[in-house]
C-alpha cells in the first residue's frame, strides 16, 4: 500500500476517535487510545503494510497506545529496498524524539 493511503488511514483512525469518542487521543498513557490498543490485532493488512502503518504511529508519537512494544529492527529482515530501509530509519528517529 502507498505511504500516502497508509498515512490516509491513520488519520482516519485518529479522525474517527475524536469523532465517535468526543476527544482526541493521547499518546502519552498506555491507555490513551483505546480503540487502538483494543483492536490492533484485528486490522487486516499486508504484514508489510502493518508494519509501516505501526511505524508511523510510533513516528507520531503514539507508540505508548501500541498493546505492544515495536521492534525497529525488523527493518532489516522485512522485504524492503535500501531506499525505503533508509526512510523507515529516517522515521525510527523521529519516533524516538516524540515518545
């Protein structure tokens, strides 16, 4: 899936909380996100597709509503080319600054 739809979706996702919830999400409690953290294993995606998806989350700052821990170092073992390892490192560092 393009980074722009997946980006799309998670905006969505961010969107409909705020919406059906009557408040944003915070990124900062483990509990922050309910929605998210309930239903996170139950998106259907491409493993590869999820993994980016989850990627941006952390990236945003929301990495604490995950129910697990993401693990950068799958980069390496995932199907990706060198340019697109490269960017997913660039987003591992804007991770770390915003959680």
């Amino acid at each position: 899936m393009p980074d722009d739809a997946i980006l799309e979706m998670l905006a969505d996702n961010l969107a409909a909380t705020r919406s059906y919830e009557g408040f944003w999400p915070d990124p900062r409690k483990k509990d922050g996100w309910t929605w998210m953290t309930k239903s996170f294993h139950r998106f259907r995606l491409h493993p590869m597709t999820k993994w980016k998806f989850t990627a941006f989350l952390c990236a945003i700052g929301y990495a604490n509503v995950l129910p697990d821990v993401f693990d950068w170092n799958t980069i390496e073992t995932m199907n990706f080319d060198e340019y697109e390892k490269q960017r997913l490192f660039n987003l591992k560092s804007l991770a770390e600054f915003n959680n």
